[in-house]
C-alpha cells in the first residue's frame, strides 16, 4: 500500500448512522403500511363494477403489496432490538411470525 | 417477478441487506454530500427505492452481492441531489475523521492536518475518481464491486482508481511544496 492509499485510508473512515435516521426510516415504512391497509380496509366490492375506480384499487394493491414487506422489515428491526438474549433464529422466526401475519390480513 | 409465495423470504433477505449495508450507503451518501441531515435523506430514499425493485434486482443478480446495487441507487441519488441543488460536495473533517487510537496531541494534530489536505485533493477531483475512492476507501470494495455499482468494465475501473490515486498523489505533492516555500 502506498503512503496516499494509506492517507486515505486514514482520511475515509466509514461513519455510523444516526439513531435518528434508523428511527425516521421505520416510521416512514409504517406510514406507507398503515396508508394502504386504509385504503384497503374502506374497500367496497361495489367498487369492481365501476371502471373508474380500478385503476386506484390496483394502485392500493400494489401499495399494500410493498407496504406489506415493509412492515414486515420494520417489525423484523423492532424484534431485531429484542433478540440480543435469543439469537438470530429468534430473529428469522420473528420475521416468519410476522410475514404470516401480514398474509392473513392481506387474504381477507 | 416474485410470487407471493416468495414473499416472506424476500422480505427476509431484504431486512438483511439492510441491516448489512445501511452504513455503507450512509457512508457513501455522507461522503457525497457532505452533511449529516441530506446524506441521512439520501440513505432513506435509497433503501426505499431499493424495496420497491429488490425483486427484480434480487433475480437479476444471478446470486451476486447486491451491494454494488444498492451502492448505484445511492450515486444515482446523488447525482440528482446535485444536479437539482448544483452543490459542491464538502466534507466536514470534525464530523468525519475519527481518530479511533489514543495519540499524543502533536500526532492528533499531524494526523489531523493530513487527513484535512487528503480530503481537500479528493475534493477537487474529477467525480468519477471521486466516487470511485470513496467506494474503495470508505466502503471497502474492490474492482468488480466499484465496476458494477459505476457501470463500468473492471479493467477500465482499476485505471480509474489509478489515475485518482496519482493525480491526488500529485496534488498532495504540490500542496506540500507551497505549504513549505
């Protein structure tokens, strides 16, 4: 290694995240869960026979679809903060519990 | 495209690979930019945007590591926040240098000084050299990693990298000469 390589070495150091942001990052993927489970809970099946709302239905699927996974990370980093007694496995089964959970209310 | 049946497992995989690589977008975005506040909305709109695609990335990846992926997000992003606000990327040297060993005052200001005039030079060159260093030196990735979140071969990447190391090594020489006269 070289005496600038080494200087950069030096001069890059990586630089930990705020607790701020993890915790600004979570709530952001809850509000988008919490948003499409709304819009999915007010769902009328009436609503199929009109054309004109397809579109926003499809539209709160996808959200939900994503929003989904997305509170399935939140939740995985919330029980990821409770696991340090129970392990990774604590971790993975937690995600699964979660995941399932997602699932049947998603098949409602 | 995932099944729903695939769902699970990529949530799984996707909370892994945030949890593996969230400081090294933070530190990619931190060194971009600059400042704490837009490199911690840079790594939020990273991983947000990394969620809505990580299917299609996650079976375009052929098993590669995804790091280089999200790495392109992050420089992307980048890029736009510059474009739009047509800023200069500055590094705030207090916030980042981290002298971890305990050092004689003489040493820590030494050092200081030194990692001061590295980021000066890295600051003044050409973007892709830039980002290329930050990507090795930062974050630790080699070539092929740098090569693919760049968009580029790797044998045309590791002359970047060479040349960005001469030409900072030039300007480092220069600086000390007129710091001496």
């Amino acid at each position: 290694m070289s005496e600038v390589e080494r200087l950069l070495q030096n001069a890059f150091v990586p630089v930990e995240p705020p607790g701020a942001l993890t915790e600004r990052l979570e709530r952001r993927l809850t509000e988008l869960t919490d948003a499409a489970m709304h819009e999915l809970a007010d769902f009328d099946p009436g609503a199929l026979r009109d054309p004109r709302r397809w579109a926003r239905l499809a539209a709160a699927g996808l959200v939900a679809g994503t929003a989904g996974g997305a509170l399935i990370l939140v939740r995985a980093r919330q029980k990821h903060r409770r696991r340090e007694a129970h392990g990774l496995r604590a971790l993975q089964n937690g995600l699964r519990e979660v995941s399932g959970d997602m699932r049947r209310r998603m098949t409602r | 495209m995932a099944t729903a049946v695939d769902k699970p497992q990529l949530d799984l995989e996707f909370a892994e690979l945030y949890r593996a690589h969230l400081r090294d977008v933070y530190s990619y975005s931190y060194y971009r930019i600059g400042n704490h506040h837009d490199a911690e909305d840079l790594t939020e709109q990273t991983f947000l945007q990394a969620y809505r695609h990580f299917a299609r990335a996650r079976a375009e990846s052929n098993g590669r590591p995804l790091r280089p992926w999200l790495i392109r997000i992050a420089h992307n992003l980048a890029a736009n926040y510059h474009r739009d606000r047509s800023r200069r990327p500055q590094t705030h040297l207090e916030d980042a240098a981290i002298l971890t060993e305990p050092l004689g005052t003489e040493q820590i200001v030494e050092e200081r000084e030194e990692v001061e005039a590295v980021l000066r030079g890295v600051a003044g060159l050409p973007d892709d050299r830039r980002e290329a260093l930050i990507m090795r030196f930062a974050l630790g990735m080699d070539n092929r990693e740098i090569a693919r979140a760049l968009g580029r071969s790797e044998g045309a990447t590791k002359v970047l990298i060479h040349r960005a190391i001469r030409q900072l090594e030039e300007r480092l020489k220069e600086e000390e000469e007129v710091t001496d006269e």
